[in-house]
C-alpha cells in the first residue's frame, strides 16, 4: 500500500497560518472576560486604630476637646499629627479643632494656618453651616477660602 499523497496548502490559508490566527482569537477573547476587582480588605476594627499612636492620640484629643480641656485637647491633637494619621479626613480633623482652639484663644494666624492644613489634608475639607456661621472661627475661615493677592 502506498501512502497517502499530501495535499499542498492550499493558496487562500498558507501552512502554519493557522496557529498564530487561533493564538490572535484567544488573545482577544481574553481581554474581553470581565475583570473582577480584588476585595478589599475589611477596615480595621477599633481595637486595631487604638493601637496606632497617632489614632490614639486623636481620640484622646477629640475626647478632651468635648469635656473643655482645650489644652489637653491641643496637645493630644498635635501629637496625632506629628505621630502620622492614614486617613486623610482624621488629619483634617485635627487641624479643624486645632483652628477652633487656636481661634478661641485669639491666635487668629495660627487658626488660618490651621484651617489651610485641613484643607491640603482633604481638598474636601469644608466646615457645616453652624460652624463657618460661628462669630469667631467663621470670619477666619472664610477668609482662608478667598483666592490669594
């Protein structure tokens, strides 16, 4: 018996055009499966925050400054700021109730500086109706939002 003649290739597909065609095509339908984010990772507990120095001390700042024990209340805040906070929100909001302390005790520049460091902390920052409205921190603020010379 002899063998089988071979067929040549046939003009319209050249031999071998075949696997790199088929490669393209599972290349293409692979970009086209949809992508699934990564979970993130849950946030940490409380427990957790009140190990880190800075959310610590924040807390304790936060605490202070809601009994009136405004110099307790400023030290704790700027050892929260020199200890480092990850979010962003937490550093502004010790830097608006550094303003507000400062402000109070009639240290008008350093509440202004106060107020910008809560800003470039969260270029959200901004303070409610109530508290831009207040007769000595409101001026101040307001004056930190105006476009400079």
């Amino acid at each position: 018996m002899s063998p089988a003649p071979s067929l040549p290739p046939s003009p319209a597909r050249p031999a071998g055009a075949a696997l790199p065609a088929l490669l393209a095509l599972l290349v293409l339908a692979a970009g086209c499966a949809p992508v699934v984010p990564a979970k993130p990772p849950p946030p940490p507990t409380l427990a957790e925050l009140m190990q880190r120095p800075g959310e610590r001390a924040l807390v304790e700042g936060i605490r202070h400054y809601d009994e009136g024990q405004y110099v307790q209340a400023e030290t704790q805040l700027r050892k929260a700021l020199a200890a480092g906070l990850a979010d962003a929100r937490d550093r502004a909001s010790a830097h608006k109730l550094l303003a507000f302390i400062t402000c109070t005790s009639d240290r008008l520049a350093d509440c202004a500086a106060e107020f910008t460091a809560a800003r470039a902390a969260d270029p959200h920052f901004q303070l409610s109706r109530s508290e831009s409205g207040h007769p000595v921190w409101g001026p101040v603020y307001r004056r930190t939002l105006a476009p400079g010379p």
